[in-house]
C-alpha cells in the first residue's frame, strides 16, 4: 500500500490525438510506501481527470522513462475516448 504526500504541477504535455490537441498535467508526487519499495508514476484517468504523474524522487533518467511511457498510455487511452 502506497500513501501519496501532495502533488505539484510542474508542466503540461500536449499530445496531438486525431485531429485534436489535449493538454495533459504533469505533477510531481513524493511517494510513500511502507515497505521503501520505489514507486514510479504513470498516466492516471479518474473519470473526467487525468494526467501525467511523475516521481519527485526519481533521477531525470527515470523521469524520461516515466514520462515516455506515460504518454504512450495517455494516447491511448485518450484515443479510446476520442476516436471510438
């Protein structure tokens, strides 16, 4: 089980789905676990909200992965709900 300290916004990521443009938050989260296991983030969608979550405490490398692998999920799913 993982408990999350408040996030900060620190960019937006605008991808380009069909023919539209979303703009997608990007916050930065300390993660907590109670077992020290490392946490990264990922795209997230809770009905109407989604973004992009990234690590405060991962190196830039693991960053660029995370967000690499956030917008491939992001377009995905967005491509689901636009494009269906």
């Amino acid at each position: 089980m993982h408990e999350t300290l408040p996030s900060r916004i620190v960019g937006v990521v605008q991808l380009k789905v069909g023919e539209r443009v979303v703009s997608v938050p990007v916050h930065s989260v300390t993660f907590l676990s109670e077992d020290g296991a490392k946490t990264s983030g990922g795209f997230f969608a809770e009905g109407e909200s989604f973004g992009i979550v990234v690590s405060a405490q991962a190196s830039a490398q693991d960053v660029q992965a995370q967000m690499n692998e956030a917008c491939r999920d992001a377009i995905r799913h967005l491509s689901k709900q636009f494009l269906s």
